[in-house]
C-alpha cells in the first residue's frame, strides 16, 4: 500500500489527484487558470467535493477557456446559478469573470499568467519537508505577498490561504511529507 500524505482520504479521486497532479508543476495558463478559479470555489467547504464536481465545472464554464468566461452575459451567470453540478454561489461565480478579465491583463502585461505567478519564486519551485501534515501552513509570507498582489490588481477569492492552496496545487511549493511516495527522495 503506497504511504501518502494523511489529508488524502480513501477516494480513488483523491488518491490519483494526489499522485498525478498535486504539487506538479504547472506552466499552462489554461490548468493555471482552472486551479486558481477551483481553489476560489473552494473556499469553506472540503477539496473532494471540488474534486467530484471537477468536470462540471469544466463543462459549465466551458473548459475554463478564460477568454471566453471574461465576456459571460448576465444571462449565463443566471444560467451557472440554475447548475445543479457545480457550487452554486453567485459570488464566486461572478468572481470567475471578474478573474478571467483580470488574467487577460495579466497576461499582457507578463505574456502569460505562469511567467507572472512563477516569477515570485524565481520560476522554481519550493521543496518543503515537511515530516508530518500538521506541519504544513496555511498561508506563508509568500503568499500573503501574492495574494496582496492580486488583489491589487482586482482578483477576487485570492486571500493568502486559498493562494497557499493553489501555490501546492501547482508545484510552485512542494508539500509532500517526507515520508509521502510522492516526496522527491533525490534531495
């Protein structure tokens, strides 16, 4: 039986999210976007319940194509609030354009968003090593610093613990336990 990092429970769902995605690190803007957008919607409730609704959500904002979610109507967030599949909560469904629009900029300004996020770490990730899950932050400096960026910039659902998330979502911080399979045990 693999040893996995205790927060992973005994969904298969989990399990593969755990092994195969979480803290790989991403440099596509599109799965950057889609992270950021799912640790938003995960705000107050638990990361399988995200997990399970994953392809919902995929469908109902159409593959989290930020470009085409920056210029939803009115009618299609009254039509995200009827979807029974997906977190049914206007404001983080209105911060999901809100989000797609302040992307865009970012990316003009940055070329893409992953030069921007990655750029605060010097484009390589942080290897933690941690011995035990309880051991891991909530927030770090780090993130309170990206998260006051954001925000700056007009991002919504970004404090610094839902910026911490997405940071060890997308490999910008490893937070493998030591003893996890998933820990790089070349360091």
């Amino acid at each position: 039986m693999k040893q996995r990092c205790a927060w992973v429970g005994s969904d298969e769902i989990y399990k593969n999210y755990h092994d195969y995605e979480w803290g790989v690190p991403v440099h596509d803007d599109k799965l950057m976007f889609e992270f950021l957008i799912l640790e938003g919607f995960q705000a107050g409730l638990s990361w399988i319940t995200i997990l399970k609704k994953r392809e919902n959500f995929r469908k109902a904002f159409d593959g989290f194509n930020f470009n085409l979610i920056a210029e939803y109507t009115q009618e299609k967030l009254d039509l995200l609030m009827q979807d029974e599949g997906i977190i049914r909560n206007r404001l983080k469904i209105n911060s999901t354009v809100i989000n797609a629009q302040k992307y865009l900029k970012v990316q003009e300004e940055f070329g893409t968003f992953c030069n921007y996020i990655w750029g605060f770490v010097g484009h390589k990730p942080i290897i933690n090593h941690w011995k035990n899950s309880c051991d891991v932050p909530a927030s770090t400096e780090l993130s309170d610093k990206i998260s006051k960026d954001l925000k700056k910039r007009g991002f919504k659902f970004v404090g610094s613990t839902i910026i911490y998330a997405h940071m060890q979502a997308v490999g910008i911080v490893m937070d493998h336990t030591t003893d996890c399979c998933c820990y790089p045990k070349a360091l």
